[in-house]
C-alpha cells in the first residue's frame, strides 16, 4: 500500500481532468450530433460561419443542405451547405445549442 501512495495526487489529477474537462466535451459533442441527425424541412439554423437561415431541403444523403437567408429584389436567397457546418438551431428566435 505505501508503493502506491506515491501515484495518489497523479491519479486524483487523472479523475478531475476527466470529469471537468473530458466527460461534459463528450456529451456536448453527443448532443450536437443528435441535433444535426434530427434537422429537418423548415427548421431555423446559424452555421458555424454565422448565416442565419430556413432549411428548404436536404440532398437524398441528407450530407447537403438547402437554405433560404434572405430576399433581394422578390427573389429568395438559396445556399447550399454541409450537414457539419450547422452550429445553432434556432427556435422561437432563440439559439438552442445541440439540442
């Protein structure tokens, strides 16, 4: 017992250093990811890169986005992009991280 004494503190920094930092960044990414598999047709988003916009379709691989972000001259505004840049759903106008 007294050979182990020795490894108590590294072991006591191994225990905090996964429950501060490593266990809440796991669920944090499991959350983003079930957000980003239950997106569908007429949800609000904010991409990673800050465009705000209104999801019109998904390709058949659901990995590509359609979203409308705005009007200019009667004419919508349609993007396309990646399934992983979705940062934020918004609901009520609201930023709901990963939900």
């Amino acid at each position: 017992m007294e050979q182990l004494l020795p490894f108590f503190p590294l072991i006591a920094i191994g225990a905090i250093f996964y429950f501060l930092l490593l266990r809440p960044e796991q669920a944090k990414r499991k959350k983003h990811q079930n957000m980003l598999e239950n997106l569908s047709k007429g949800d609000e988003i904010v991409t990673n890169g800050g465009l705000h916009g209104k999801i019109l379709g998904m390709s058949n691989d659901k990995n590509i986005i359609l979203l409308t972000v705005g009007e200019v001259n009667n004419q919508e505004i349609k993007v396309q992009i990646s399934r992983s840049a979705v940062a934020f759903l918004k609901k009520g106008g609201e930023l709901i991280e990963g939900e």
